[in-house]
C-alpha cells in the first residue's frame, strides 16, 4: 500500500474560501444584463437571483451532508461511486475533465488575458497570456495544497473587496434611484413562469462551483465538520455578494438601462467615477477571475487523483508527490487541458454543453441521499444532517431537472453535444474497468 497520504491541513476558513472562490468569477460581473433581457423589473431581477441563491443552499445542505458521510478525496466522485456505481462516478469526471471544469477554466483564462491586456496594454494575445496565468497557478498548487490554499484565500478575499467597494462606489456617486414599481412586467401566466425559467440559466451557472469544494474534503483537518460549515457559509456570503450587484446595478442603470449594456459592472463604475472608475473595475474583474483559476487547479484534480486511485484512469496521475503530498500529476493534467484549450479558441463552444451535463450530475447526486440514509439511518452526533430532507431535496432535484428542461428546450443542439459526450465515457469506462483487472494466473504448461 502505497504510504504517502495527502496531508491535512485546511480548515473551516479555508473551506469557505475554495466554496466562494468556486462560485465567484466573472459571471457576476456580466451575468445581471442577460438576466434583465429576460425578465424587465427590479423585482423580479432580483427574485430570481434570490431564487438561484436559495437552490444553491439547498445543494449547499445536501453536499455538507455528503461530505460529513464520505469526508474522503474526490469528494461527488466519491458520493456517485458509493451511492450508485462506479462507472457512474468515472462518467462524472470524465466529463469534468473534457467539458464543465476544463472548458469554463480556459474561458475564464481568456477573460483574464482580455482585462489583463486592458489594464496593461500588453500587446500580447489573449492566448499566451491565458496559458501563463493557468501555467503560474498550476505551478503553485504543485508546492502543496496550504500554497494553492493560501493563495486562493488571498485572491477571494481580494474578489470582495473589489465587489464590495464597487456597491459602496456606485451607492454613493453612481446616481440613479430606487425602481421598486412595477413588480411584474406582464401578468401571471405561462409566459412569465417561461422568462424566469430563461433567466434561472445565467443565475444558476453563476452560482455554480461550490460543490468543488468537496474535492479536496481529504486535505481537511476535519473535513465532516469544517466542509459542511464552509458549504453553509460559502453560499450565503456569496448570496449576499451577489443581491448587492444587482442592487446597485439596478439603482444605477435601472432595469432598461441593466438589460442595455453587455458590461453593467463597468457601466456603474463610469457612472460614478468616469473611465477611471471603469479601469479599477476591470482590474477587480482580472483579480476575480484569476481567483477562479486557483480555484479549480486545487480541486478538481483531486478527481482525476481519486479515479486514477480506483484503477480508472492512467496510474500516474493518482500519484503522490513524498514532498508535498499533493496529486503533482492530475494538478498538471489540469493545468495542460485547460491551457491546450484556451489556445484552441473552442472554449466558448464548450461552455455552451455546460449546463445541462452540469445539473444531470447535481440531481443525480443530491439522490444519493436517500440511498445513503436507507443503508445508514441511524446517525451520529457529527454527522451533519440536511435540513428539511426529504423536502428540500426533493426541491433541489426538481429544480436541477427543470434547470436541465428548459436548456435543452432553449438549446437543443448545444445541450445535445454535452449528452453525447457524456454518453462517450461510457466505452472508455468499460476499457478502464478491464484493464484494471488483474490478470488470472495462468496454469503451469
């Protein structure tokens, strides 16, 4: 048995941070305008985000749940695995590693390099910019997982500051008034209860990412205990980041004017302190997104360690380096991946198979409770319980299936890629699982 275990390091501090980081990059920035084309009142702009915060924290409850049951690496690898099977679970990573996680990193890498080169004039392209930040940070995480910590805290508790002097900034000087009529902007009808279901797409891929966190549960000092805390609080720190962009992007721009602009962070900020307001706002975007990928380079390889630990992927990336004990292989695996499809310029397409391969494994996930409290009802005194399970779960799967619903209705092509390649771990789950095997002894001749 190989000796060389991930050491146990982070805390409940740390696990709020990699929650919000997760949850928090660019999208908050530009995400308020797609919704306001959507739905046309302050009320219902800001309903839906609240509605999008409160499905994340009936996921937020589930998965803290999840992780106090199974606190081992890998985190909803390993939920899928022991609640359902385990070429369920390697279908999972299979398509973190081609679609969810890699293809929104090299996006995200991208939107950096843009703001990056807005704020230096660096003449290079955005590509080699992208490739350097995801390189820089890979090389980070390969030092340890309290360096890939320690920086990701730094770089979110930077995203709030920039979030919380923009709301401060645009209260103050950005003008503007309250909008609080009309609430609707059409009557109760199916055509209504259809806008908020388009808008519930952007929301529900901005709030996002917080079940990354429970990839790295196997690094914890007390993962059942300091996960489920930082889940909670995670959620509703970034709930509360999230109304308040609204809030102001609303009193500044009002909802025509929000539902006007492609950059309503920027807009706010000119309207309160001219073009400079706008370059300190695409600097504090530069500095989220970076956090972004610092994110995702310190969690998700921690599936790509667990599969290659379970006999499902090459040996290699389930090794430990004796130094930093970190997944040094799967880290760079990451890393590469998402940088050789930064410089391909097919991100943006494989952002587009997100969603729905997305929220497919949200429910099926939040399922995995009622399999795991039939098999072990009884409970301990650490052991985190759901609240209001089996309603609120009940809730959270709906809202994933109606999530999935209405993208492939709104996107049939695009969700119909995602589908097939998911359905394309299949084969590659069957080849893995063979030759894992071991070998039957062959009889003396």
């Amino acid at each position: 048995m190989d000796p060389v275990k991930p050491r146990q390091l982070l805390g409940v501090f740390d696990a709020t941070m990699i929650v919000m980081g997760g949850i928090v990059g660019s999208g908050i920035f530009i995400n308020p305008y797609v919704v306001a084309l959507r739905v046309h009142t302050s009320f219902l702009i800001l309903g839906v985000w609240l509605l999008g915060g409160g499905l994340a924290l009936l996921g937020a409850f589930i998965w803290a749940e999840l992780a106090s049951r199974l606190p081992g690496a890998g985190g909803q690898y390993l939920y899928l695995r022991e609640a359902y099977h385990p070429s369920v679970a390697f279908i999972y990573g299979w398509v973190l590693l081609l679609v969810t996680q890699t293809g929104g990193m090299a996006a995200v890498a991208v939107t950096f390099a843009r703001y990056y080169r807005e704020i230096t004039g660096f003449s290079a392209g955005d590509g080699p910019i992208a490739a350097g930040a995801l390189m820089g940070l890979t090389a980070v995480n390969c030092f340890g997982v309290r360096a890939g910590s320690n920086v990701q805290s730094a770089l979110m508790l930077l995203k709030v500051a920039a979030i919380a002097a923009m709301v401060v900034v645009g209260i103050l000087w950005g003008g503007g008034a309250g909008h609080a009529l009309p609430l609707l902007d059409r009557p109760l009808s199916w055509g209504l209860g259809s806008a908020i279901g388009a808008a519930m797409i952007p929301v529900a891929f901005a709030y996002g990412g917080w079940q990354t966190s429970s990839f790295v549960a196997g690094e914890m000092r007390d993962p059942g205990r300091d996960l489920s805390r930082g889940l909670v609080a995670g959620v509703v720190g970034v709930v509360a980041l999230y109304l308040a962009v609204n809030f102001v992007c609303l009193r500044v721009l009002g909802p025509d004017g929000l539902a006007a602009t492609r950059t309503p962070a920027s807009s706010v900020m000119r309207a309160a302190l001219g073009e400079r307001g706008a370059q300190w706002i695409a600097f504090g975007i530069a500095i989220s997104t970076l956090g972004f990928l610092s994110q995702g380079i310190l969690t998700a390889p921690r599936v790509y360690y667990a599969m290659a630990r379970d006999g499902l992927f090459f040996k290699s990336v389930g090794w430990l380096s004796p130094k930093t004990r970190v997944p040094v292989v799967a880290i760079i695996l990451q890393g590469m991946t998402a940088t050789v499809i930064a410089l391909s310029g097919r991100y943006e397409q494989i952002l587009n198979y997100v969603i729905s391969v997305d929220f497919i494994s949200f429910g099926l996930t939040a399922t995995s409770i009622f399999v795991f409290r039939r098999k072990s009802p009884a409970s301990s005194p650490e052991l985190y319980l759901a609240p209001g399970h089996p309603y609120t779960t009940a809730v959270f799967v709906l809202a994933c299936a109606a999530i999935v619903t209405a993208t492939i209705a709104t996107f049939p092509a695009n969700s119909a890629v995602g589908l097939i390649i998911l359905l394309a771990g299949i084969p590659v789950y069957l080849y893995w699982s063979r030759k894992s095997r071991p070998t039957p002894p062959q009889p003396d001749l």
